[in-house]
C-alpha cells in the first residue's frame, strides 16, 4: 500500500469520527499500529462496529466482509462507514441488524 493510500485512510477515519460526533456520538480514530491489525477504525458509542473506506471505487463485499470478521471479535454487529471524494458518507450494514438497532438513537427526540 502507497503513503499516499495509507495517508488517505487515515484521513478517512479521522472525517469519519468527526461526522459520528457531529451525531451526538464519541468517538475517536482508532491506532491500529498500536493495537493490531483487527483494531478498529474507529473507538465509538456507536452502537456498531466501524469499517471505514474512504476510496473512489469500493469494494463493498470485501469491505462489509471485513467489518463482519472484525465485529464478531468486538461483539458488535458491523456497519461499513464510506465514502468518495466529494460525496457524503454512507453506511451499509445488514438489514436485520439495522432493524435491531433502530431504536438506539442517541437523538432521543426522533
């Protein structure tokens, strides 16, 4: 992987706890030179564990399959937090754990 790619990611996820707490959320990146390759991308209350991809063209299978491999060691259900330059961010994650989890709004007048 180039500096510039990895440089990219970081970027990634530092926008992507930033846009978790303009949510309400805490959250922080997460060092995953300090704590291993399966640390997460982001240290969260949110109620899911975060894959964050900020790429132009993403491989949203072998992403989700990553977060899924991951969640299991953090014993929450994963979600996939993405996006392209210039674009918002999305999330993708599995219907039934979206529907499982609709309720733990952290904006409790919604």
């Amino acid at each position: 992987m180039s500096a510039h790619s990895r440089n990219k990611g970081k970027r990634g996820e530092r926008e992507a706890a930033q846009a978790l707490r303009d949510l309400g959320y805490e959250a922080k990146r997460g060092v995953q030179h300090a704590g291993g390759p399966d640390s997460p991308d982001v240290i969260s209350d949110f109620p899911f564990h975060v894959e964050v991809k900020r790429v132009e063209r993403l491989q949203l299978w072998s992403a989700y399959q990553q977060a899924l491999k991951d969640a299991t060691a953090a014993g929450r259900p994963p979600c996939v937090l993405h996006r392209a330059s210039r674009q918002p961010w999305l999330i993708t994650m599995s219907l039934e754990d979206f529907h499982n989890h609709k309720g733990q709004n952290k904006n409790t007048d919604t």
